[in-house]
C-alpha cells in the first residue's frame, strides 16, 4: 500500500498494511500539506494578521497569543477586514499540487470556527455575545463557514484528500462552554463544514485540544472523520476507549504529561497503550508526534522513544 492507502485504510477502518507516520526527519511522514497562501488563519508569532488582529511572541514556543482584538464593539463588524477566500493570489501555485505530492495523503489547511472568533472578539466578549448579542455571533460564525465552504470547493477540485483546522475547545477538566451552547451555536456549522467536505471528496479532520470528550459524540454525529488530540490523559484512556472505531484519533503522546516527564520506558508503553485502547486491527488510529518540541518541554530522547516505538507497532499493537 502507497502512504496516501495506507492513511486513507485507516481512517475507513479498511485494514492498513501497518501504523501511518507522521513524524519529522528520517522517521517518515506519510502526509503532505496543502493551504491557500496567504491563508486567512494564519497566526503569526508576532505580528498583525489579515484580520488586524495583533499577536504577541507568549515565550519559546511559536505560537503566539493576541494582544489586540479588532473586532471590539459589534459596531465595528463592517468596516472588519475581512480576508477574500476568492483572491486568485491565495491559490497561485497549487496547481498541480496533488502529482507533487506524490503519493502521499494531501491534506488541506481550512479556517477555525471558535478559535478565529475569540482572536477578533477576545474570549471574555466571545463568551458574553453567546447571551448579549447571539443573533451577530451567528452571523460571524456564518462568515468563517462560507469561507470554508470556498475553501473546500478549490481543494477537492486540486484533488485534496482531506482537509483540517484547529479549534481547542476545552480546557483541563471540562468545555470553555457548556455542551448545550456548543450544540446550539457551533455543531451546525461543523455540520456544514463536514458535509461540504464530504460532498468534495474530502475527509474531514479537527485539531482540538482540552477536555472536549463531553462533545465528541456530537463531532463524530456531525461529520468529523478524524480527531487530532496531544492530550488524553486529561480525559482518560479508557474513557476514549469508548469511541474506538467510530473515530480516528491522530496523537502523540500526551504532550503534557509523558511526553514531558515520562522516562523513556513509561514513552513506549504508552505508544503501546494508545495504538491499543484508541485504534481497532482494522485501523482508527494515527500517531504523530508534536511539531514544536521545545516550545512543549520535550526532549529529542523523548521524541526517539516515541517514533521509534510507534514505527515498531503493527495496527493493533
């Protein structure tokens, strides 16, 4: 089986040949990345985005936080610079990009739908327009899906295989919302999104990081093929047990625990225990490991451990 098989054998519970790769260097990486350029969720370290948003470097990681929210006061949501999905300038280059990648998974870089709102509202606001202005969220949340909906359109006829954005819903131990606020204001546009993807021929994968397991049913209801999480143990193994083969999950090692604290003997036996609690022999499982090592504490012993171990798997561990 090609990379690009393998990946997609996976994630249809098809029985891959092996564990997909995603990791850095020599270790292999059975995925290639597709965005629009500029893409409109871009997120500097320092800077200002397309948005007006100002982002501030938080320390030695590479993300960076906003500082300056454009979009104080509703009053200000139509002079918002919104950026155009449609300028050909974003899609100059891409053509053609499905034979470079080989034969490799191609997947596509869309638009958030929480996280974009907070960086132009700021969370406090976000969180009180639930209550004092529900009608406007709404309509920006609206804004970011028509984005996505283009956004879609141009990758699947670019032959993209799936397509991915990063929201982080939760925090340590529970929803920044309550689950009932998500289902009303941002599940049907997820809905939206992942029934456009689907439509497309795209699979459909969500970045989130937290205590989001209250509203995975709700995800996997609406269309989500593919749950990227560089915690569990927040959650519980166990407890995500209860999803094997109804969702791929895509991991690390917990990034904040073993990952940073682990010896390297505690790294490979978790590897063992997530290909065997969150993957099925028939596939469900994808590891990976975290792209900013140091800005996350680990050690380059760390991520050894973990690729190595991860490459020595078969799919059921």
């Amino acid at each position: 089986m090609t990379p690009r098989e393998i990946v997609k054998a996976t994630l249809e519970f098809r029985g891959p040949e092996r564990l997909a790769r995603s990791f850095p260097g020599a270790y292999g990486d059975d995925f290639a990345g597709c965005s629009m350029n500029p893409n409109p969720d871009g997120r500097p370290g320092t800077g200002v985005d397309e948005w007006g948003a100002v982002w501030e470097n938080i320390g030695v990681c590479r993300l960076g936080e906003v500082k300056e929210f454009p979009l104080k006061e509703w009053s200000d949501l139509d002079r918002l610079r919104l950026p155009d999905v449609r300028e050909p300038r974003r899609w100059a280059g891409l053509d053609g990009i499905r034979e470079r990648a080989g034969d490799r998974y191609l997947l596509c870089s869309g638009i958030s739908l929480y996280e974009r709102v907070h960086f132009l509202r700021g969370l406090h606001n976000t969180w009180m327009d639930i209550y004092t202005d529900p009608e406007r969220l709404r309509r920006l949340i609206g804004i970011l899906v028509e984005m996505n909906l283009y956004a879609i359109e141009r990758y699947g006829r670019l032959g993209g295989d799936g397509f991915i954005f990063c929201d982080d819903w939760g925090l340590q131990d529970r929803l920044m919302v309550s689950p009932a606020t998500w289902r009303e204001f941002w599940k049907p546009a997820y809905a939206r999104v992942y029934r456009a993807a689907h439509e497309a021929g795209l699979q459909t994968f969500l970045h989130t990081c937290g205590y989001t397991i209250d509203i995975l049913p709700d995800f996997i209801e609406a269309g989500l093929d593919v749950i990227q999480l560089d915690q569990q143990q927040n959650m519980g193994l166990d407890r995500l047990a209860a999803f094997a083969g109804k969702i791929t999950f895509w991991c690390p090692v917990d990034i904040q625990t073993v990952m940073c604290h682990g010896t390297e003997a505690q790294i490979r036996a978790y590897c063992r225990a997530l290909v065997r609690t969150l993957g099925t022999p028939a596939g469900g499982f994808l590891p990976k490991w975290y792209g900013d090592p140091v800005g996350a504490g680990h050690t380059q012993a760390a991520v050894d451990a973990m690729c190595r171990e991860f490459l020595s798997l078969g799919v059921a561990g």
